[in-house]
C-alpha cells in the first residue's frame, strides 16, 4: 500500500497504466441481512446457515485455480456483505489465497463492508487478519434517504465506522454514495457528501441509482413509483465532485474520488484491462485474453464445487479489435484517460469521435485520449464500440 | 440449364377442359383459405405439407394474415362425370392498395369466384373487384363464405351480392372455406360455369406475362397466360413490346411447387425462364411470342397503375445507395405497381421518390425491401402528387414538399371518388366524417335497406393519411372503403417546413392545407421533441411556413450518460449494455449535427392518428 509519504496522485497516467501488468484476486461473499430493493449481485438473504460450506468451496476453488501469473497485488472481497462472514472467516480465506503464490510487497486488500456489521472490535480484527482498505456502504447520510434504500442503519453509524476503521488502523477508507434516490433533496446530499467527508474518508464513490431489470424497485417503478431523474443526477455528481476537490480528494475515475495515494489498486487493475481472479458465485476473471464468470446461485455453485466440478457458467474471448476496442473503452473510464494507440486514433477520425471532440467531450492530451465530460462517457464507449474492426 | 425429369401427370390438357379462374373478395372473406381447401382437393400438395393460407408464401404476409400477392397454382379436378379438368387459379388480395394485383389476375383469367363474408357482407372491395371482374367480360360465380360462423346471415347477403350482380339469389353459392362444406358444389359450379379458354393451339405463339420474380440463381422467371398457340422449351421466343428474344430454357406449372414440362398450349398458365438477368429487358404485361413465327398484334396490357403516394426512400447508411437501386429493380419485377425515380435530400442525402398505392403498400414495400435486401432505410413523410401552375401557365406536378415552386399561380389537389358502404345505422356518422376531410357527396344508394353506398368527392391526401382508421373506429370497423383517382382542384395549400437546430430538414416538409398548418406544425413539433433523443447539445425544433415560425419546442442537452461501475470486474456485461444501446444507435439517421431515430420520420405521417 503507497504511503502518504510517496503519494502519487490517483490520476496519474503512469499509475493508470502501470496496473495493467498487475494481478488481481476477487472474492465473492454473497450474504446479505436483506436483499436491498435496488440490487441485482450476487446475493442471498437468510442463507448464513451455508457460511461454513461455502468458505469451505471457495478454499477448494482457490486451491484448484490454474497458476497466478505473479503474487496479486490487490485483492478485493466483495459481495454481497464480507462481513456477513466473520473475520475469522475472511482471514482464512486470505490464508488460503497467500498460499497459492504469496501476495506483492504493498498488497492492496480491500474488503466491502456495511455500517451496520461494523463495530471497532470487528475493525481490528480484520486488520490483524491482514486488510488494510475498507469500502463502507453508507449510501446516504438521509435517514429517509436510507429508508427508500431499504438501508437498516442510522447515518451516525456509518461516521462512526469511518472512524473506528481508521482507528483499527486501516490505511484507506472508502465510502459509498448513491444520488438520485426519490426523496434525495439538494440539500440532503450536499449534506452527506459533506459529512462523508468531514469523517475523513480517503476515498469516495458516487454511484448514481440505478434500476436495474428484475429487481423491487424496477417493479415499483413499472407501476408508477418515481424512477432517479438522470438530470438530476448530472447535479449530484457535479456538486460532490466541487465538494471532494475542495477536501483534497481528486477524481481519478468517473465515480471515484481519492487522496493522492489512495487510488484503489483493484479497480485500477480492471480499467487497465489487466488480470485477475474470480472466487466464489458469480465472481468474474481475466485470465489470458479470455474473461469468464462464475455460476450465481449458491446452491448450484456448491454443489458443484463439492463435486468437484466445474463452476465456470459462461466465458468469452474477445479478438484483437475487440480488445483494442476494450482497451478504450475501460481506460475511458479514467481521468488519466488511456494511450489513444490504433483504437483511439480511429476513434478520432471516425464522424462520431469528431462530433465528441467538437462538443468538449474528447479530448486528446499529447498521446492520450480522456473523456472531458465523465457523464457523457456512455457515448464515447459506444462510439468505440460503433468503429469497424480493423487489424490492430 | 440442366434438363429434368418432366412429370407425366402434369402432360397436356385439351383446351375444353382447362378452366381459368381467380378468387376476389373484400380483404379477409376468405379467399387464401378457400384456395386451401381447393389445394387440398385437388394440388399435387400431400396433407403433410399443407399449412393454412398455403399461398401465402411470403413471411410479411403469414405475419400479417394478409394475402398482398396474387398466387397462381395449378390443380386438378375429376368431374363426377370422370371428366379431367386442369383448373388454374389464382389468389388474388383484397386490400384496396392491391387492386393492381387483382386486374393483373383477372387478365389472366376467364372466370372470377367472388368471395362475400356471410357476416360482413358485400363491402368497398367486393363492389370494386366485382366490377372489374364484369368489365373484364368475365364469368363471376358468386360465393357466400364463412356460412360455419354463428352469426352468419348467408340469406341476406346471398340477396346483397344477387342485387350487386344482376342475378337471382339462388346463383349464389354458399361454402364454408373451414370446414370446407359447399366446396364441392363450388367445383362443380366452376367447371359448369366458368367457360374454358378460347385460342387455337396451331396460331402464332401469343402470351400475357402477368407476373415475374428475381430468382438469385435463375435469373427472370416470368408468369405467363398463353393465349394463342405453344411455348416449348427450346423455343427462341420474342417479347414485344421490348423486342427481346431469348430462349426459352425452361417452361413449367406451379403446383404450386414449381414444375418443368415439355409445353404449354393454348390457355395454360405457367412459368417460363430464359436466363435474362438484366430486369429491364422483362416488362409485366408484354406479350411473349416466337422468334421464328412471330404474331404480330400484343395482347392488351395493362394500365400503368397511377400511384396515389410518394415518400422518399433513403438507405440510412449512404454506401448503400446503389445497392437500393438494385433491390428497388429487383423488386419492381414482382411489383408492377412500384415506381421510383432517384432524388436528393439535403438531409438524407441520395435515394427514391418512390410511388405506392397506399400507405399499406409503402410500408409492405419497405419491409420487403429491408428483409429481401437487408438494407437499413429511412422513409420520409409520404405526400400526393399536386399539380402547381406557374406564372407563365404551364403546369408541373410536384411529388415532394420540397419541390413547390417559390413562385406559382395555384396549386391544384388531387381528388379521388371514393366509395363507402356501411350499414344504414351509420349514415350520419360517415356523411359527418367525409365532410370533416373536406368531401362533397355525389350519390348515395341504398344497396339493400340495411346497406348504404355512399359515393364522394375526396382530397386524396385527406384519404391517404388518416381517414381509414377513422372510419374504421366510427363504425365499430362495418364501413368500408374503396377509391379511385378522380382528376384535380385548386385548393389554398402551404408547405410547414420543420428546421431542426435552425437548419430546415426537407424530409420532414408536408404541404397541407392552409387552414391546418397551424394544427400540423404543431402536432409535429410536439411529436418529434418526445423522439429525438437529447443530444450533446440543446436543439430547437420549429415548425415554419415560408419564414413565419408557427411552432417551437426544445429537446434539451443530455447531461448524464453514464453507468455505474463494472462491479467486481464484470466487463463483459458493461459491454453488451452498451453493444445493445449501440444497436439502438444504428436506428438513427445524423441530420446535420442531430441524431434522428429514424422511426422518426415515419411518425410524422401518424400525426393525424392520434
Ligand atoms: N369461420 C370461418 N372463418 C373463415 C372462413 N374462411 C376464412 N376464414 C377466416 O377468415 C380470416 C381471413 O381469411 P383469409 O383466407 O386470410 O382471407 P383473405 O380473403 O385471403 O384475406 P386477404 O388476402 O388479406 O384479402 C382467417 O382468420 C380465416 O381463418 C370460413 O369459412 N369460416
Ligand atoms: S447490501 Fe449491497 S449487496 Fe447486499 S443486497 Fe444491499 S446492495 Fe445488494
Ligand atoms: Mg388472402
């Protein structure tokens, strides 16, 4: 983990491009207290009682999976809730993993985790299991807002998470915002930016609401409930984007904002289309040009695992265009924006990559291609996705 | 070409006992069913591969339950009597647009089965066809169809069509095309009744090609009626009215698989292909006869058909402008009734001012062209032809909005007749709605004392757009209508121009008549701010006519386009997200700097609809 002392500011070009030649591992926890109205992951609800099943059938994963190319220098737990697990439980699992290959000098180990299961002595424990990065989902600082969320916790709770994390010693401290929520007013979330904030957060997300197919709210919202006004979310972001850059934190990709030296390694390795590891359901991997992802139900995955089968539903391997085309459209996605090499070139010639540069949405800066509005990046990726294959 | 095997059931008929014969009737009374159970009685078609609506081969027509081309099949009857009749008939559709069609049969054809739903009763087309079928000097057996159904008034429209045709009610014939009562009794009726084909089988060769296909492998293949003489394969034929003379490669019957034989005699009706690929040199409606012993007078052909509406056809990716030049050829050979000559847009770029008979055939015709092609198009608002006089007094006919002279005399309209029959209980209803779309009555009749025919003077343009659906709602769907073109008037009308980001879009012009243009521009604007999507930028959307702005909306600038993150690394659904959206992309045509869905452009003509 880069310390204060050497911090690299997390938009740095060579930061971003560096973590492509970096190897990652995901974990997939998929317990849940409650399944909240918005969410389509990988989760399950009252399941707890398979907790000791399922540690064990990720164990077996982790050992059958096919060589690390190097040491993982981040690792990432994500769910679903991890601490639905006890650290105990999530230290093992970093075991089993360092086992394989070891873990890179610095390793990044993040885990997600929700106000609600924290407390300071689940805090030090886990970072005596070995995490050092934190992501709380805190959503909102509104109690009403957390109530349309379905979220259980008080926005006190979550501050004092911020707290007892870094006391417990954790290095980097995330939060996690939604906009947009029906209820959500100006004032409400400049106020929970500002408290996020003044708790000392290292690191922000701004994730706008959406609805996603399948889930309560897209059924609410197909008999009439209000849906997240996009406009609307255009203003959140922009506000707490005024409001990280006055406290120090500098966006470094379209929803996230950290401290020089807080950039999240994980996600860095993903935007830089590098490698990684995918345990547990649903969880995805990138292995030699091929992306594959794991089956979601936990009682199919199990099973499988327990017969020793395979636990892989799906897989895809992309050719050169389309990885070239990949390459952009991940690389986008951050303010350090991504070398244009032959994609990006034929990006800018294109009519539609013209268009984008006239309205101040693309921007070339010496060999790189960045996307000066973020809000607009959807359109620049399908401008991309839109380009003939060509040999690259 | 490879010989094949000819059947030998399929060898030649005497004349005296071919009978010729189509199936006309209002749309939906019934005639592709009826021609099932025709087929299965007596087509070279095992029960196996029989399917409902045999002929309706196309995908648009078993989609939309419609028949929108005429079909030829060759079947064969026994008589009681032991007697071997070679019945050729052909199933023709019933859609107003299609009338083309229907002649074309008729042409081909020495009797007509004229189809009457037992519930409906006789309607706009079945008096249009039936009339036709007349002229044409044809023998018409008229049918009672659908008598199964429980509603069925087989008595009362046995007299509707007996008064229409001049016969007693007791010629009438009643079938059921379901379960296929009264069929039989309907052969027979066609052997009886209709006569067979006159011609003398030592005369010179003449044949009517009363239709024709592109087939990718084979080139041409033409549907011919012969008249006069014999056609073999071998022979050097001559067509005369484009001077052509290949030979014959191939003659054969459709059953309705296409068969070779060895010849077709006189009054036979069959196909014949030469190996010509080049569609201009086959013409619908010439007259095939031999090279070596040529006749010399052509069967009488038909009437260019008169297009009713004109919309500019565009391929929304500007490569494929000639490949639209080849499809629109190809397909022109399997429908007569297509015009189309190239113009440009400055919105659009190149493509067609295309010619339909309606709005149905310009939608069938799209399709067609989109799925037979796969081309990707762009249709503009569909418009009448008006005739402008100049300052000087010539007169220029104007197929396009964007044609119309700055500087004119007068603009004159298209009027049609139209004719509408609707149950008696809704006379006041249409009479109020006809005078609503500017009409004047020129005669009203009562067909039976339940039925009215009423007969008026039209704007076309107000028949085209709009009309149908309404009379169709305002009479819980019993009127109906049919219409012929019935010269010109002068009329006050203005051009509504629609500028999008303050550039004028002549795809979306429309010349309407003054008094509407507020109401129209109105409605436009309106329309296209709920489709065209926000863009980078605002975009204004006006509706014009001549510099005066009479309508004004704004789409506003997109702010936020963006997903969340790609949670724990799943890439690849981000991906195909934004693949689908992209997709959704390839629908939109780039009008200067603005992205139009290209539904866009149809819609305008829906909006009269709402
Ligand atoms: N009950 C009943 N239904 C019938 C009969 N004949 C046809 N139909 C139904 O009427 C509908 C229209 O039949 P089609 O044979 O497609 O009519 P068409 O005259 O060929 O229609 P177009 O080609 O579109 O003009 C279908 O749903 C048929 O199943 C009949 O004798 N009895
Ligand atoms: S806590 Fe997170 S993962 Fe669990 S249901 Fe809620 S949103 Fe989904
Ligand atoms: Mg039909």
């Amino acid at each position: 983990m880069p310390t204060e002392g050497a911090a690299t500011r997390p938009d740095d070009p060579s930061l971003a491009d560096a973590a492509a030649s970096l190897f990652g591992a995901y974990l997939h926890v998929p317990f849940c207290r409650r399944v909240c109205p918005y969410c389509d992951f990988a989760v399950v609800a009252g399941r707890e009682d398979q907790a000791e099943r399922y540690v064990a059938a990720v164990t077996a994963e982790i050992e059958r999976a096919e060589p690390f190319p190097s040491a993982p220098a981040a690792v990432f737990v994500g769910g679903g809730t991890p601490t639905r697990l006890s650290p105990v439980a999530l230290a093992r699992l970093l075991r089993v993993l360092e086992r394989r290959r070891g873990l890179a000098p610095e390793v990044e180990v993040s885990l997600e985790a929700n106000p609600e299961d924290w407390s300071p002595a689940v805090a030090a424990s886990l970072v005596a299991g070995g995490f050092n990065r934190v992501s709380l989902g805190a959503q909102s600082f509104d109690s009403g807002v957390l109530a349309v969320l379905g979220r259980r916790h008080h926005p006190r709770e979550a501050e004092k998470a911020v707290f007892s994390a870094h006391d417990a010693g954790f290095a980097s401290v995330n939060v996690d915002l939604i906009c947009g929520t029906p209820g959500e007013s100006p004032a409400s979330w400049r106020a929970s930016v500002e408290r996020a904030l003044a708790a000392g957060i290292d690191h922000l997300s701004v994730y706008a609401l959406t609805v996603e197919a399948g889930t309560p709210l897209s059924r609410a919202v197909a008999v009439g409930a209000p849906a997240p006004d996009p406009d609307r979310q255009a203003e959140r972001w922009e506000e707490a984007a005024y409001l990280a850059a006055a406290a120090g934190l500098i966006r470094y990709e379209t929803s996230n904002f950290a401290r020089p030296g807080h950039a999240c390694r994980y996600n860095l390795i993903t935007w830089a289309q590098g490698e990684y590891e995918g345990f547990g359901t649903g969880a995805h991997r990138h292995r030699g040009g091929t992306r594959s992802w794991n089956v979601r139900r936990l009682d199919r995955y199990l099973e499988a695992v327990e017969a020793g089968g395979k636990v892989v539903s799906g897989a895809e391997t992309l050719g050169p265009w389309e990885q070239e085309a990949e390459r952009l459209v991940l690389g986008l996605r951050r303010a350090a924006g991504v070398r244009a090499g032959a994609g990006g070139g034929r990006l800018e010639q294109s009519e539609a990559g013209r268009r984008l540069s006239a309205a101040g949405v693309l921007e070339r800066v010496g060999d790189r291609l960045r996307v000066a509005r973020p809000l607009l990046g959807d359109e620049v990726s399908r401008a991309v996705l839109a380009l003939e294959p060509a040999d690259c | 070409m490879p010989a094949r095997s000819l059947s030998p059931e399929l060898s030649l008929p005497p004349t005296a006992l071919i009978r010729n014969f189509c199936i006309v009737a209002h749309i939906d009374h019934g005639k592709s069913t009826l021609a099932d159970r025709l087929l299965e009685r007596g087509a070279a078609v095992s029960r196996r591969d029989m399917r409902e609506q045999m002929l309706d081969s196309m995908d648009l027509e078993r989609e939309r339950g419609i028949t929108i081309k005429a079909q030829a099949v060759r079947l064969h009857h026994r008589a009681p009597g032991g007697a071997e009749y070679t019945l050729n008939l052909i199933d023709t559709p019933g859609h107003v647009d299609f009338t083309y069609e229907v002649s074309r049969s008729l042409a081909a054809s020495e009797g007509a089965v004229l189809l009457v739903d037992a519930v409906q009763g006789v309607e706009a087309q079945t008096l249009a066809n039936a009339f036709l079928a007349v002229e044409g000097g044809l023998e018409v057996v008229p049918v009672v169809n659908k008598i199964d159904l429980p509603a069925a008034d087989a008595d009362r429209v046995a007299v509707e069509i007996a008064a229409v045709l001049g016969v007693s009610p007791g010629e009438v014939l009643r079938v059921s095309s379901k379960s296929g009562a009264g069929v039989d009794e309907l052969l027979a009726a066609i052997v009886e009744r209709i006569p067979p084909p006159r011609g003398e089988d030592s005369d010179p060769l003449r044949a009517l090609v009363f239709d024709s296909y592109y087939d990718t492998y084979r080139g041409v293949v033409c549907y011919l009626r012969v008249r006069d003489g014999r056609i073999s394969t071998g022979d050097r034929l001559r067509f005369l009215a484009t001077g052509e003379s290949p030979a014959a490669d191939e003659v054969g019957v459709l059953t309705p698989r296409a068969v070779p034989v060895a010849t077709l005699g006189p009054g036979e009706v069959g196909y014949l292909i030469t190996g010509v690929k080049e569609i201009d040199r086959i013409r619908v409606g010439d007259t095939v006869t031999r090279a070596d012993r040529p006749a010399t007078v052509s069967l009488p052909g038909y009437r260019e058909p008169k297009p009713m509406v004109f919309s500019g056809l565009y391929p929304s990716d500007g490569d494929q402008f000639e490949r639209l030049r080849e499809a629109l050829e190809k397909l022109r050979l399997n429908d007569a009734s297509l015009s189309y000559e190239p113009e440009t847009s400055r919105a659009l770029g190149f493509g067609f001012r295309c010619g339909f008979l309606g709005l149905l055939h310009m939608e069938i015709v799209r399709e067609r062209l989109e799925r037979e092609y796969d081309l990707d198009l762009v249709a503009t608002a569909p418009s009448v032809a008006y005739r402008v006089v100049l300052p000087d007094g010539r007169e220029q006919e104007v197929r396009s909005p964007q044609d119309l002279p700055e500087v004119r005399r007068e603009i004159l309209e298209p009027y049609v007749r139209a004719l509408v029959i609707t149950p008696s209980t809704y006379t006041g209803t249409v009479m109020e709605l006809l005078r609503e779309h500017r009409g004047e009555l020129s005669s009203m009749q009562y067909l039976t004392p339940e039925r009215v025919e009423l007969v008026y003077r039209v704007p076309l343009a107000e028949i085209v757009f709009g009309f149908f659906d309404r009379l169709k709602s305002s009479t819980r769907g019993y009127a109906s209508l049919d219409y012929e073109h019935d010269g010109y008037r002068a009329a006050d009308l203005a051009r509504v121009d629609i500028l999008l980001n303050a550039v004028p879009v002549d795809a979306f012009s429309a010349i309407v008549h003054r008094e509407a243009a507020y109401s129209y521009g109105r409605r436009l604007v309106d329309r296209l701010r709920g489709l065209i999507p926000r863009q980078l930028f605002d975009v204004p959307i006006q509706a014009a006519v001549g510099s005066r702005v009479i309508a004004r909306e704004t789409v506003k600038a997109r702010r936020k386009d963006v997903l969340a993150k790609c949670y724990g690394g799943d890439v690849t659904r981000k991906r195909k997200l934004l693949e689908k959206q992209k997709e959704g992309k390839k629908r939109m045509k780039m009008v200067g700097q603005v992205e139009v869905p290209q539904e866009a452009f149809i819609a305008v003509l829906r909006v009269d609809a709402d």
